[in-house]
C-alpha cells in the first residue's frame, strides 16, 4: 500500500493560502502560524473547537433574526460566557498573536480575537469582514443592507465613525489623518500578513531569530516581491547560518532599495557572508 507522505508545515500553508479568497481557511491558516512554534499542534482539533464555539449562539438565532439579534447573541455567548477579552495587560506578549493560545486563554490582540469573531460568525452564517485599521483591527457585520462595526477586543463593542477614528488617533495621534477610506474590508491574505508582521516584531525586538525565523519565511512566500521582508530574512539567514539564502535576499534588497538608508549595514552583512561562501566553496 502506497503510503501519503505529510505535507510540511509551510507547504501546507502555501496550499492553504494559494487558494481563492473565498475559499482561504482563514482559521486554518492562522494554526499553520502556531504549529512552527507548537511543533505537532493538532489543527483539527482547534477547528473543531470553533465549531463547538459556534453552536450555542445557532441554537439562539433564527432566520428572522435581525443583523444586531445576531450580533448581541454573539457577543453575549463569546464575551460574555465564554471570556474572550483583550489581554490589555501584557499586549506584546506572543502568545497573543497565535490562535490556539488565543482559544485555550481567551485572551488576544485585537487580530486575533477578530479572528475568533470572523470563524464563529461563518459558522452561524454571518458575514463578518476585517477592518484593518492603523493600529487597531476591527470587524464589520453584514446583514443585507446593514452593517455594524464592531471591536471584538472591547467585547465586540458596537462601534462609531466617530469611536473608529479616536481609536487610529490613540495610535497614531494627529500625525495619520483618519478618513473612512481607513474601514475598506481587508482580505485574508492581508489578514494573516498582518499577523505574521505582528510576530516578525515580537521576536526581532526580543533578538529571537529562530523564533523568527518560521514567521518571516511565510511572509516572503505570501510577497516575494517585498524588499524589507526579504532584507529581514537574508539577516536572519546570516545568523542562522543559512548562508546562500542571506546572500540571495541581502542582494534583492540592495537591488531593490539602492538608497536605502540602512544600505550601509546590510551591505556589510552581504560582504561577510560571501566572504563565508567563497571559503566554503
């Protein structure tokens, strides 16, 4: 009997995320994140998880149920019963911005815990887009010719254009203009770069490149193109010793941004590690 070999981690998100929009696993995309650093995570299981999450609140809606029924019997079952809240204390810490720690603490960045909103809210057949706002995810409800903007880190939190642009300004301060251009729907693949943009910065800051690592070889598969994603690789690959990919993106990036102004530095990063190769060959 012929026997399946598993696909990898990151093939099996490219699998994922190569789909079309409508089809993206957005939940199943955002566990393939939290395998690389929960090695054996069971993926299936915590999509299953969403579907438990989900079924109180189906029991709770009818097909009349009007747009805010469905919101309210939603936010009172995750928010309310179930705890979901944002972790306001320890914003950064990185277990925020992986789902299953997100499910299993019920606690979460204001990503991932619209995630969790967007995932039950299929299950019970509402449609539930994110809204990247600058510094502050949010969602918005569609029922029809009705729409609510919600914050699922407030509780899911029935949101204002007015509510929306204090909290870009609370970010941000009056040096981003706030136009309601901001709350244009995002799609999937935005949605995980910017989770994965999310982690990227964690482990940098905490000079963690083998936590890094996983996170940023996701980005470039999602955007190839993406000079500073590829200069953050070639410098992680230079200290993990992973020397021909270094000079492959250290030398796109320089192609790429001729002035940029940390030329210098990648410049003598890429020099080092041809100087390796060359010793090696």
């Amino acid at each position: 009997m012929e026997q399946t070999v598993p696909l990898s981690n990151l093939a099996r998100f490219a699998r994922v995320m190569g789909r079309p929009e409508s089809a993206i696993d957005l939940a199943e995309a955002a566990l393939l994140i939290a395998e690389d650093a929960y090695p054996g995570l069971d993926i299936e299981a915590y999509l299953l998880q969403l579907d438990e999450l989900a079924a109180p609140v189906v029991e709770r809606i009818g097909p009349d149920s009007s747009l805010l029924e469905i919101v309210e019997a939603l936010n009172g079952h995750l928010f309310g019963e179930l705890g979901f809240r944002g972790d306001a204390q320890d914003y950064y810490d990185p277990r925020n911005s992986y789902l299953n720690e997100v499910l299993d603490r019920k606690l979460g960045i204001p990503i991932t815990l619209s995630v969790v909103y967007m995932e039950v809210a299929r299950r019970v057949a509402l449609t539930v887009v994110g809204i990247g706002l600058p510094g502050h995810f949010i969602v918005e409800a569609r029922q029809g010719h009705s729409s609510l903007l919600l914050d699922p880190f407030d509780g899911g939190q029935i949101l204002t254009l007015e509510d929306c642009e204090r909290l870009v300004q609370h970010v941000y301060g009056d040096s981003l203009e706030f136009s309601e251009d901001l709350l244009a729907p995002v799609r999937k693949r935005q949605i995980i770069m910017r989770m994965l943009n999310n982690l990227k910065r964690n482990y940098l800051t905490a000079d963690d490149p083998v936590r890094a690592w996983p996170v940023v070889e996701k980005e470039v598969f999602l955007d190839p193109e993406n000079a500073v994603d590829r200069r953050d690789r070639g410098l992680l690959a230079h200290r993990l010793n992973r020397f021909s990919v270094a000079r492959g993106d250290l030398r796109f990036y320089l192609e790429r941004r001729p002035d940029a102004p940390d030329r210098v530095a990648v410049q003598a990063s890429l020099s080092a590690v041809e100087a390796i190769l060359q010793m090696m060959a």
